[in-house]
C-alpha cells in the first residue's frame, strides 16, 4: 500500500513481500504480498495485534531476514538482493535500531554502546567520542557516560539505546515498541526526546507500536491487517518542537 | 554504501574480555584446564629430551674425536687386539677404554666410569689426558684412584685427597680422589657430571674385566692419513673410498683384526641405544596428548558455554551490523584470551612438573634400557615453542566449531534463546551418524597396511570423536529410561533432574562427554596396566621355576656390567641342599640385525619348561644344545619382522656365523626383544666364560628360607651378590613393573584432573545459566533444600551417565592399546584383562567429580535471593 508523496522520492520502497514461517506442521503466511513505501523524514507508525506480522517487517525492511519473495529497496539500494555480509555491511550504515527490550551491551558502557555503530563503521576516534557524548547530551544523560546499562533505569536504558540508534546518523531508523517497557510516565518523557530528535537530525523512523503518545508524533499510520498494512487514520499531529 | 570492515573493533574486543570478567570463576577454570594439558605435555616432553640429552651428551663426551670403535663379538675385547694395533699394526691414534657404572652409597648417585690410559689420551678427550692435569704417578699408583669433575665434587663435598666409598658390581671400593676436573664450559660441566676417570686396570678391577677392555677408540681419517702402511697402500690401489666397501680404512683395518672384531663409526652404538627408549618416549607423549585432548574439550566446552549464554548479545551485535566475520574473529580472540594465559601458565607448569616426572621416566629407562643419570631438567626452547604452538592451537581448534556456530546463525534465530538446544535435538540423529561413521573410520584405521602405532593412535582419536558426537543421543536414551526410575524414587524434583540433562542438551553433552573421554581414558589405561601386570604374572610364574636366584647387582636389567666370582659360582653350586643348578649370562652381540641382547643359558628339565612358545620347530631341545640355533623372544620377532627358520648372522669370537631361529617364545623382559643361546652352543663360538646369574634348584626337604642366609654367608668376603627367592625375585620384579607405569599412572591422573576441572567449569556454568529458573522454582515453593537437592541431582545424574557411558569406551581404548599399541610399539601380546574393581571405580570418579562440580553452585543458589534473580536486566 503505498501513499503518493507530493515533493519527494520514497527513501524505502517494500514490494510485494511474503514471508512464511513454519509452524509444526502447519505454514503460516505472516506477510502476504505486502508493499508500502516511506519518504525522506517521515515518521511511520506500524499498528497490529501481537504476532501480526510487525516485527518481521522491520526485520525484512533492515536486512536481518530475507523474504520469500518481494524486495526491499532502500535510497535506490535493493537490499534483497545483497549478500547476508553485503546487507550487514548496510545494515550497520544506514539503519539505526531502537529495540523494546533495549537490547543495550551489558559489557560495554553507556559511552561505549554509543559509540558501538559508529566503531563498526570506521569513524576515528575523536568523530566517535564527540558525536556519542554530544547524543549522551541530547537524551539528558551527559553524567552517566561511564555507567554499565544494569546500572540505569529502563527509562534511560532506552533514552541510551535512542542516541545510540541515532549517533551515525543513519538513514532511517526503525523501533519495535520502543516504549513497551516503560511505563506511562517515561514513557512519555522518552517518546517526547525521541520525537524531538528525529525531527531536529531529519532522520527518517518507522516505529511498530501500541503507544498512543506516539500516535500522536506520526506523519503516517498503517495498521497490519491479515498479512499486509492499510492507512488508519492519523491522530491530529502534534506541532514539531 | 561502506565497502570495507575492517576488524579493528576495540569495543567489541572490550566488550568480549569483560564478559570473562564478570565470569571470574569460568575464567580461571578454562585458563588452569588448559594449563593442565599444556602442562602434561610439556613436562613428558621435557623429561623426555633431558634423559635423551644427558645420555647423549654423556656418550659424545667419552666418545670424543673418535672416529670409530673396535669392539669384541661380545660385550668385552680381548686388550691383546690392542697391543697387537699400536706394536704390530703400528697403529698410533688408538685408545683403550673400559667402561662401566658404580654408585656411591652417600648420597646415593650413579656415575659412569671411564677408565682410560692417559698416554694414549690426547688425541680423544681434552679432559682425560695427561695436558687436563691428570698426574701419572697418582693416577696409575695400583690404588684405586679417580677424577671427578669439580662441579660434581662439590655436589658430593669432597676434595681431592677424599675417599668416595663406590659400589661396582657388588663389591665395594674405597676410591681416593685424585684430582678434580675443570669443565671448559656449561657444556662440558653438564656431560661431566655423571663421570668417574680411572687408570684402566682400576677399571678393570672394579668391573671384573681382568685382560679385557670394553672397546677401543680410534681416529681413522678417511684420506689413509697415520694409517698403517699396508692399509694405506690398499686405499692408494684402489679408489675412490666408498664407506662400507672393502676399500673403506674401517674395513680393511677390520681384516687385519682377529676373527669377530668389528670396527664400527662411532656414535652408531650410542644411536642404537638412544632408539631403544623410542617408542617408550612415543607412548608417554601419545599418553600426554590425551590430556591435552581432553583439555580442548574443556576449551570447547567454556566457549561454547560463552557462545549459548551470549546468543541475545551476539543477535544485538549483528542487528546493529557487525559482521558474521567480526563476530567469529570476536569469539576466537576471547579464546585466545583464555589460551594465551592458559599456554604460559602451563609451560610454567610443564616445567615444574617434568622436575617431578624426570625421575620416574629416568627409572624407568635404567629399568629397561640402559644407565643414564639425569640431575636436572634441560629447557628445551624447542619444547616451549612446540607447547606454546599446542596450547595455542588446540584453544584455536576447539574455539573454531563455537566461533562458527555463533557467527553462522541467522540474527533472527539468534535472538531466540534455547534454539541451540533445540537444533542440537532435532540434529542428534545426524550427530550420530557422523558419529557412527568416525567410528568405522577408527576400526578402518586398525586395519590400515604397515601397522604403524601412529594408525593405532589416529584410530583412537576417531573413536573418541565419534563416541562424543554419539552422546547426545545416548544421554536422551538413558534419560528416558532413568526419568521414570528417579520419579519414583524423588519424585517431581527427581523428575525435573533428569530432563533438566535433555533440556540443556546443547551444554550437557559436551560436559558429559569431557568427563566420559577422561574417565574412559582412565578405564582404557587402568586396564591395559591391569592386563599387562596379570600377563607378566603369570609369565614370570612360569619363567622363574628355579628356587633361588643369585645375580650381581646391575643398574639396568640389562646387567652387563660385570659376572659372578667363578669361586662363587662353585661354591654355591655345591652348597648342601642344593640339588641342581643353570646359569645365565646376558651379554650384547652383534648381528645382522644391529646391536642385539643375547641370553645364554644351560638349559636341564626345569629350565625347559620355563618358555612357553609361540612358535617352535620340531626337536627344539634337541637341536638347542648342538646345533647353531638360537631362540628369539616375541617382541625381537616383532622388531626385526623374523621368524622361525630365519637366519640370525652372529659376530662371534671365530667370525660371522649363522644361527637358525628355531623357536619365538613369550617374554615381557625387553621391549626391544633379545635372542637365547644354549651355553654349549655359546662356549663353541664365544671365549667369554662369564656367568651373570645362577638359578638353584634345592632338595625337598630343604626350607629355603634357612638356606638363603647360609648362602649369603658363603658368599660374604668372596663378592656381593644379590640371593633371591623365587617370590623375593617375582615381587622385586613386579616392584620394577610398578615403577615402570609410574608416569602412566600419573598421565592418567592428570588427565581426569584436568576433565573433572571441565566437568566443575560446564557444570556450574550450567547451574549459574539457570538461576532464574531456580528463583522461579523458589518463588513457586521450592525450598532452598529441595533446590539443593534439585541441582545436586542433575549434576549427579550426569556424572552417572557419564560413568555408565565410559565404560565401553573404556574398554575398547583399552583393547586398542593392548592388541594394537602395544603390539606394535613393542610386538607384546597380553591376556586382556577386565576387572571389575576398575569399572566400579571410574563409576565412583565420574559420580563424585560430578556431584562436587554441583555442590557450589547449587549453594550459591540456594544463597540468592529469588527476588534478585528474577528482576530483569
């Protein structure tokens, strides 16, 4: 399902993708010739019952799984037709993850995981170090850059895995439930600094979510509907910060 | 898009080393594991090459620039040979030597005596000779005098002018110290160490080798230079010199030598000899090995413990676009981490513990090969780097399968926990298959063409691959079956203990099969030790049918050292009670063959009954005492591939002569194998009257017990000798036996030490992994005694399983290396024995390692607060 975009060029274009999963004995189809395309700075919320089908196309759209048929394309880039080390490679370029689970290095700093992305892309060091503690900044946590994660609350645990996502600036950003952890209040407070800075570095998000707060930061809603996605209606946009 | 990844990841790298340590405990385990089996290696192989050098480098300093050697058919040469070479021959660069081992009493040390004439010196040995200060009027005043090197003095504290109270075939001397001799260098100091210098008529003396010399050291240059004349004239006639052809100096000087005097290079004795220890040397590092085997199961096992525990890690890793590449460079580093400490703690180690290994392998080469005496361990750089280069490289091979895995598994899989346990149930037939397939591989491997020991070892490592890769599915048979017994017996808890082993399949399978290969490995050793014990029981029962048994005392059963008074022998021959007698004379020969052992005995009824053949012609008895035939053992059939109807050429007193082999019988004295000649048959060949054992045979009503210390009272004041018992000598001969299996037994203990560290390490892991699901327990009602028992439980039934499935591997080990190993490394065959006290026994090691290995963690559990455990990360 795609929806025309009056001043750009889609930066991710999905076509037709299936995807099955074996189950026992049984076949389940959990993408069904699913196709959508997201434009440059847009902020897309995937909507859906668990098991729907979500987390799987985030996983498709960032090059960790391989479709059964269809493609991905990416700023021009078919990724599904990459090699697995080619779509790494990618991966680690231009795709920035938020997980629900935070899914933060227990062995590596809150500075450390920051700087992770950028490490595995080849920044020097002093690119690394100054881009992690200016993120470390923008998520409000500048004096806990040499703290372990099992240190943190989970609300800064997920404001660390949001500058982390965002540090190498990649070209588009995907959350699974980035808020599904957290409860009402942080919640809040971290959909507020995610929307915020997404807006502030342009970056492009698709974010698959139950969270109303974040509803209301969408510029796109799709709802996941027996294996593909379908337009719902937005919430009145909030104004940009 | 980027196109490079370079592997320059410090954060990666960081974040590797941290998990180990935050894991303390696992860390050092792995670490002191492959130490262990570093250890294990490297000290055999010290000890090892330190008994080799010293022997050797003793040997190249009495050698010295000689070129070549005279020797006698037997094991002495007639001093008349050397008369005749510098008077009649003319032959100047020549020097007598008599050689032998004395000891002192205190301390008690062995040395080598050399004795020589410091005339004929100087050209051979810078430290003997008149120029390294040897004054001739104290050397050679008829008193038994002798020089020892300073450093060697000092050892003992004494001084010249001293007397070193010295024990030489069986007869003590009193020796005064006529000087000291000042090594040039390290070198020297080292291979002067064990050496005595007497004048050769002491030597003599003190070895009973009255008119006869060991050998004579020559300086034959090849061009004919100092060469008699008419040698020289026959090389000017005919060239060019072709070694071993009748125109080479050593052949023709050999003609013009009496009948059975050969003319040999020198060093080729010493490398016969040095050989001899070959496959002894071979077993002990095979032996070593093993341990270094089961170490890398250890490896393995710590990494793919670190691999399953970290599986959301890695996923997190590779979402965020790590590649599979850095992933597995990532994993083989932390591997590296453990290896690299692990390798240099255990060559440290190694070091330590060839110290206390040098001595047991040191006896037993003076048991069953020759005297060498070994006061330190030599560092072998050679050895460091060949131990550095195995630890290192079995950490990298046991890492590699871990490494791969990790990096292989799609991000998808990854970030699902328990999938590896899952994939290791559903791949178990396959894992079997593969096993079996090694398996057969293995049998394969026994039936390969030239029989080689090293077939027999490659056959024993597929075997133990394939029964690891079978064990899975032999740990869920057995599970199935024990489930219903250990609900009955526990109930649920009990239950929950066995199926918790299939649960963690992944990680149970490799602990149990680390403990199954050692405690296997320590079935396969015990009984082949047992088999091999019982075996020369029962021979030495039907070797030894004589009463009493009188020898001088050697320091190696090859006893060559000196014989028995002839005085003594008649005395005791015709001691009252004695009814009859045989003798015995071991001496060394030379044949087609090499350097061989030649037994001659006097064969009576007794006697004859004493050899149980394994192959004989027809009318042996009767053609033993007048025909050129000899006997050969088993393991000199097996060495020298000859059998009955074969010729042995003899270098005998009246020169080359034939001897048919009429019979191979068993024997487990000499792992090199020796010949047999009837005494009648020697006389006619041999000059040499010497006698160096005498069995006795008494009258019935005789006690022996009475008649023994009236024998050694004859014998007081004429020489010292050693009287034996029929038992007395069996249970002295099975104590060399013992000693013998020492470092074996020893292997084997380290090598189950080093799995029960593998098993502690797997097993806590293990229990530690699930404390989560040990807090849902508690906090479901548990009591912290239940859980105890819960954890101590698992553990337990893995140890009994592992028990259960060591057995039979046990046993095939063991009968690998008893009808293949040892056959082919020393062509014995042994009455393969299982006892059951060894079955039983393992079953207790791998219970006990195992339920130890479960009591920490199950108290740390049981310690922690459920709450704590079950908070999220």
């Amino acid at each position: 399902m795609t929806e025309p975009h009056p001043a750009n060029k889609p930066i991710l274009h999905a076509d037709n993708l299936v995807k099955t999963y074996r189950e026992g004995e049984k076949e389940r189809m959990v993408l069904n010739h699913l196709s959508m395309s997201v434009y440059r700075g847009d902020l897309v919320v995937l909507l859906g019952r668990s098991g729907s089908g979500k987390s799987t196309l985030l996983n498709l759209l960032s090059g960790i799984d391989h479709p059964d048929k269809g493609s991905v394309t990416i700023d021009g880039h078919n990724i599904t037709s990459l090699g697995e080390k080619q779509r790494t490679l990618f991966r680690r370029a231009h795709i920035g993850f938020v997980f629900q689970a935070y899914n933060l290095i227990p062995t590596l700093t809150v500075l450390e995981n920051i700087m992770l992305p950028m490490e595995l892309n080849g920044f020097d060091e002093h690119r690394k170090s100054e881009s992690a503690q200016k993120y470390l900044e923008e998520v409000g946590l500048p004096d806990r850059a040499s703290s372990y994660p099992d240190q943190l609350s989970g609300g800064e645990q997920q404001r660390v895995a949001i500058a982390r996502a965002l540090a190498h600036k990649p070209r588009l950003i995907l959350c699974d439930e980035p808020t599904g952890n957290l409860d009402h209040k942080t919640g809040l407070l971290v959909s507020g600094i995610f929307h915020d800075l997404v807006k502030k570095t342009g970056s492009t998000v698709i974010i698959a979510t139950h969270d109303p707060n974040m509803h209301r930061f969408a510029d796109h809603i799709y709802q996941f509907h027996e294996g593909t996605v379908q337009p719902a209606d937005a919430p009145e946009k909030q104004p940009d910060a | 898009m980027p196109s490079k990844s370079p592997y320059n990841s410090g954060l990666l790298w960081r974040s590797g080393i941290r998990y180990h340590f935050r894991r303390p405990w696992l860390y050092v385990l792995s670490v002191v594991g492959i130490a262990l089996g570093v250890a294990v290696v490297v000290s055999i192989d010290l000890a090892n090459s330190s008994a080799e050098k010293a022997f050797r480098m003793s040997a190249e300093s009495v050698t010295g620039a000689a070129t070549h050697q005279i020797y006698g058919a037997g094991s002495r040469l007639d001093e008349e040979v050397y008369r005749t070479l510098r008077t009649e021959t003319g032959f100047r660069k020549s020097a007598p030597v008599v050689e032998g081992h004395a000891s002192t009493t205190d301390p008690i040390r062995s040395f080598q005596v050399l004795g020589i004439d410091p005339l004929a010196e100087e050209p051979f040995r810078s430290f003997s000779s008149q120029q390294a200060g040897i004054e001739l009027s104290t050397f050679m005043s008829g008193q038994i005098t002798g020089f020892l090197s300073e450093t060697t003095a000092e050892a003992l504290q004494v001084a010249p002018g001293d007397t070193l109270d010295l024990t030489a075939g069986g007869n003590h001397y009193p020796m005064q110290i006529a000087g000291l001799i000042q090594p040039e260098d390290e070198y020297s100091r080292q291979a002067l160490e064990n050496l005595i210098i007497v004048d050769i008529s002491t030597a003599q003396k003190l070895f009973g080798m009255d008119k006869y010399l060991s050998r004579i050291d020559l300086i034959l240059p090849e061009d004919g230079t100092g060469l008699p004349e008419h040698i020289t004239r026959a090389l000017s006639e005919s060239s060019p010199t072709q070694a071993g052809s009748a125109t080479d100096p050593a052949r023709l000087l050999e003609a013009s030598l009496p009948d059975g005097v050969s003319v040999v290079r020198s060093g080729s004795r010493t490398e016969t000899v040095a050989q001899m220890t070959r496959a002894f040397e071979l077993n002990l590092q095979a032996l070593s090995m093993l341990a270094l085997l089961v170490g890398m199961f250890l490896i393995y096992n710590t990494i793919t413990f670190t691999v399953v525990q970290r599986r959301p890690l890695i996923g997190r890793l590779r979402a965020l676009g790590a590649t599979r590449g850095e992933i597995q460079r990532m994993i083989l580093g932390e591997a590296l981490f453990i290896g690299i400490p692990g390798t240099i703690l255990g060559m440290t180690g190694g070091i330590l513990l060839a110290q206390f290994l040098l001595q047991y392998v040191t006896q037993t080469i003076n048991d069953l090969y020759f005297v060498v005496s070994v006061q330190q361990v030599t560092i072998a750089p050679l050895t460091l780097i060949k131990g550095f280069f195995l630890g290192i490289g079995a950490t990298l091979l046991a890492s590699l399968w871990p490494a791969r895995e990790a990096s292989r598994a799609p991000v998808r899989i990854v970030l699902q926990r328990s999938e590896k346990d899952a994939r290791l149930r559903r791949n178990t037939p396959v894992l079997s298959l593969i096993g079996l397939l090694f398996i057969l591989m293995g049998i394969g491997f026994l039936f390969l063409p030239g029989e080689t020991i090293i077939s027999g070892y490659v056959s024993l490592l597929h075997i133990i691959i394939g029964f690891s890769l079978l064990t899975p599915l032999l740990i869920t048979m057995m599970a199935s079956l024990l489930r219903p017994v250990a609900g009955l017996l526990f109930g649920l808890p009990g239950k929950m203990a066995v199926r918790g082993v299939v649960t963690d399949l992944g990680r149970t399978s490799v602990a149990t099969s680390a403990l199954v290969i050692a405690v296997a490995a320590a079935i396969g050793v015990g009984l082949m030790v047992d088999s091999f014990r019982v075996t020369v029981d029962s021979w030495l029962e039907s070797q030894l049918q004589a009463d009493i048994y009188i020898q001088s005392p050697g320091f190696s059963t090859r006893g060559l050292d000196s014989g028995l008074d002839p005085e003594l022998i008649a005395l005791l021959r015709n001691a009252p009670g004695v009814s009859g007698s045989h003798s015995v004379q071991r001496t060394e020969i030379q044949t087609n063959q090499g350097l061989d052992r030649l037994t001659v005995v006097e064969t009576d009824r007794e006697a004859v009954q004493s050899y149980n053949f394994r192959e004989r012609s027809p009318g042996l008895w009767d053609r033993f005492d007048n025909e050129p035939v000899i006997l050969a053992t088993e393991s000199y059939a097996f060495n020298n591939d000859v059998s009955v109807g074969d010729t042995i050429t003899i270098n005998t007193d009246r020169g080359e002569h034939n001897f048919a082999i009429a019979g191979i019988y068993y024997d487990y004295s000499s792992d090199t194998g020796l010949l047999t000649m009837s005494r009648t048959v020697y006389d006619r060949f041999f000059d040499s009257k010497v006698i160096s054992g005498l069995a006795l045979y008494t009258d019935a009503d005789t006690d022996i017990e009475t008649l023994i210390p009236d024998l050694r009272e004859r014998s007081a004041g004429i020489q010292n000798v050693i009287i034996q018992s029929n038992q007395g000598l069996r249970e002295a001969s099975m104590e060399i036996f013992d000693r013998t299996f020492t470092v074996t037994i020893v292997m084997r203990f380290l090598a189950v030490l080093v799995a029960f560290i593998g098993v502690l390490s797997a097993l806590m892991a293990l229990q530690f992994e699930r404390s989560r699901e040990m807090a849902v327990l508690r906090a479901n009602g548990l009591t912290p005694g239940q859980l105890w028992g819960l954890v101590t439980g698992q553990t337990g039934v893995i140890g009994f399983m592992a028990g259960l499935l060591s057995i039979p591997l046990g046993i095939v080990m063991a009968a690998i290396l008893v009808y293949v190993i040892n056959l082919r490394s020393f062509g014995w065959t042994l009455q393969f024995q299982i006892t059951p006290e060894m079955l039983i026994q393992a079953m207790l090691v791998a219970v006990t390692a195992a339920i130890l290995a479960g009591l920490y963690p199950s108290w740390k559990i049981t310690q922690t607060n459920p709450a704590d455990a079950l908070r999220d990360e």
